[in-house]
C-alpha cells in the first residue's frame, strides 16, 4: 500500500465545532452504532464507549489487517473514549447510570431486551431525564414479529431483498461492505441530529428506534418501486446496470476493465460515432432505444468488445472523455489509497491508534465553518480511571 499524503490542517482556526457542548455514551458493538457515534464524533462530539473489559468490543478482533489492529475497528472508533464495564456488576452498572445523568445522548445497539433489563430502556431513562435522546439501534425495531430476532449485515441483506435483485443470474452476491450496518449507522446519526435540533426548540428529548431492515428498505426502493403491483423485479446482472445498456463494465485489449454508462439518445449517438467509430450502428433498428439495446444487448456487447479489444485502457477512456460518455476504471484497494483526486483534494490525513499513526480520510464533505475532530483510536479501557475520577468513585478501576 503507498501511504497517502499527510493532509494540512487547513485555515480554520477558531477550534469551534457544531457538537462541542454534547456528550454521548454509547453502548455498541460491530459497526451501526460505532459507525453513527464516530460520525458525531467527528463534530466534536465527546463519545464514551462503554466497553466489555479487557476484550472490548468484539469487533477489535474481526482481523489485524491494520497494522495489527482491526479494520473494522479502526473505520468506526476515531476520537472515542473508551470506558471498560461490567454491566452485570452493581456497581459498573451503577457508575453507568451516573454517567448517563450527565449525557445528551445515548445510543445502543445491544441485543433485544438488554437494555430494558438493566432498566436502561428509553421508557425509563426518559422518565428520569426528559431532555435525554435515547437512540436504539436493532435488526427489526422494537416491536412486531420480529423484534426478538438476532440480525447480522448479511441476514438483513437478505430480508430486505437486497440480495435477490445483487449478483449474476445464477448466484446472489451479498455487498463487499457491510451496507445494512451502514444504513442504519447513517440513520441513526441523521436522526439523532435531528433531535439535537428539535430539542433546542422543545427542551425535550426523543426517542429513537432504528430498524436495519427499515433503513435497507429504503435504500430498495427503486427496485420495490419496478417490481410493484407484482411485477417481475430487476434481474441480477452482475456489475451492469439491470434496465440501461450499455451500463456497466467492458473490458479493454490490456486487461483492464473501463465502466461506462449512457442516460440518453444524444450520447448513443455519440457512443457510435467517437467511441466505437461505427455511425451506422446509431440507425441500426436493433438499438435504436434503450429498450431495444437492453433486448440486444449480448449482440451490442459483441461489438462493443471487439472494438475495445484493440484498445488499452486509457485510449478507451480517452474516445469516452472526448464524446463526454461517463466513465470510470474499476480500482481496487491499492488504486483507492492512492486515487489521485483524494490526493488533490487533500482529503487524506492521520490518527493515532495503539498501532502508532495510521492514515484516515476525512469526513465526506469539505467545510469551510470548522475542522473535523479526528483524534486516536482508544485501547480498551484507556479513558476508565479519568472518567470515574470525574464522576467522583472513589479508587481507579484495574479492568482495561
């Protein structure tokens, strides 16, 4: 892997952020809660883990593939505290309870029912603390049939049909990432930003209740939406669009593979004429609309491939630039870390982590109002002793 370029800290200097004033505790595992406490954190937010001791999360030992820590680790778990308790020992549970008191938010993605057994269920704590925002974060949501139900990435990949509209023909294919984790992470976090607002205007808390299965079904909705009314669903077409052709991956004559899309007629003409060469195919009736080109397509596909054949990579990208065709080469990880657009636009910077630095993209989205936090990722344990020191328990904890 090349190491990507430090970033600069840029101009901004006030040392301001838009969460500076909210303390979160999260009790999470895996990645949707980490993944939406880690975004807050990212705003300033202080975080506190609340973790298992000694082991920690059990996602510290998913892999070593960072440097010895784990990838996905390292991804979700930026610029947090980390606080080692035993819940089911009184007193841990009840230095949770304290800290509790003194937070703005607590998000939770433990297994059904955990919470509530520790009278930590937002009926609970809201009673006791009105301007508490309470997020919870399940695989089904908290009631209905399936509430009980343990939920994993791939499970609710395949309850919410993701999995049946993703692949080739012959074999589903989950996503490469863990995206029901992510959706529900990212509605988590937008909802819990949402409450933050709402409470500047009500003085009350919330609370929230997070389905991974809700927040993946939303994601489905162009596929819902073609298949409604039972209609057949989009076909599983592996890395080409299902409904538009061309749309998808070609290979060139030296091994790489170029992805392209058209969207309209105007650019199939051009498709013809400055990128296969061949102006005649723009009248040929086989692909004279979408639709027909869809219902031709491994006689367009043919075409397409014995003219790209004779081509490298970059000289088919550069008849796609010229006729404005969209077009993209399909990277891998090495191509990702060092993408020369990241570089460009300085989106690359460091964290500390128990593994020394490690480098980290910032945050999606370049503001010009603030720097984002991006402090170091905790060992097990590492905040225990300040943190109980500062809620007044007497003696530090050996638990790391």
């Amino acid at each position: 892997m090349t190491t990507p370029t430090h970033t600069a800290p840029s101009a901004n200097t006030s040392g301001v952020r838009p969460l500076d004033h909210i303390t979160v505790v999260s009790l999470e595992h895996a990645i949707a809660a980490p993944f939406c406490t880690r975004q807050l954190a990212d705003l300033g937010a202080r975080v506190i883990k609340v973790e298992r001791p000694v082991v920690g999360d059990f996602a510290r030992a998913y892999d070593q593939r960072a440097r010895g820590e784990s990838s996905h680790f390292v991804w979700v778990n930026r610029s947090k505290e980390s606080l080692a308790l035993d819940l089911k020992d009184p007193h841990d549970l009840a230095v949770l309870k304290k800290l509790i008191t003194q937070a703005d938010v607590l998000v939770q993605n433990l297994a059904p029912g955990a919470t509530a057994r520790m009278g930590l269920d937002a009926a609970t704590l809201r009673a006791e603390h009105p301007r508490l925002i309470v997020c919870d974060i399940s695989g089904y949501g908290n009631d209905g049939p399936y509430r009980d139900k343990k939920a994993y990435d791939l499970l609710i990949q395949s309850e919410a049909g993701f999995l049946s509209i993703t692949g080739t023909p012959e074999q589903p294919s989950k996503s490469g990432n863990s995206i029901a984790d992510i959706a529900a992470g990212m509605y988590a976090y937008t909802n819990i930003l949402s409450a933050l607002i709402q409470r500047d205007k009500t003085g009350e808390g919330s609370h929230i209740d997070v389905s991974m299965l809700e927040a993946l079904g939303e994601w489905m909705g162009f596929p819902m939406y073609y298949a409604m009314d039972n209609a057949s669903p989009p076909p599983r077409s592996a890395a080409a669009h299902a409904t538009i052709y061309p749309y998808g991956p070609f290979a060139a004559g030296d091994g790489g593979t170029v992805m392209l899309g058209l969207q309209n007629e105007r650019e199939w003409v051009q498709f013809c004429q400055q990128v296969l060469q061949q102006a005649a195919l723009a009248t040929d009736a086989r692909f004279g609309s979408n639709a027909q080109r869809n219902a031709h397509r491994q006689d367009l596909q043919k075409i397409i491939l014995d003219t790209f054949a004779s081509l490298t990579t970059a000289q088919v990208m550069a008849r796609l630039d010229l006729a404005q065709i969209a077009n993209a080469r399909m990277n891998t990880m090495a191509d990702l870390w060092a993408h020369p657009q990241l570089q460009a636009r300085a989106r690359w910077t460091t964290v500390d982590s128990p593994a020394g630095e490690l480098p980290a993209l910032l945050p999606p989205g370049k503001q010009s109002a603030f720097d984002y936090r991006m402090d170091a990722i905790p060992q097990v344990g590492a905040h225990t002793d300040a943190i109980l020191q500062e809620l007044g328990f007497s003696g530090v904890s050996s638990r790391r």
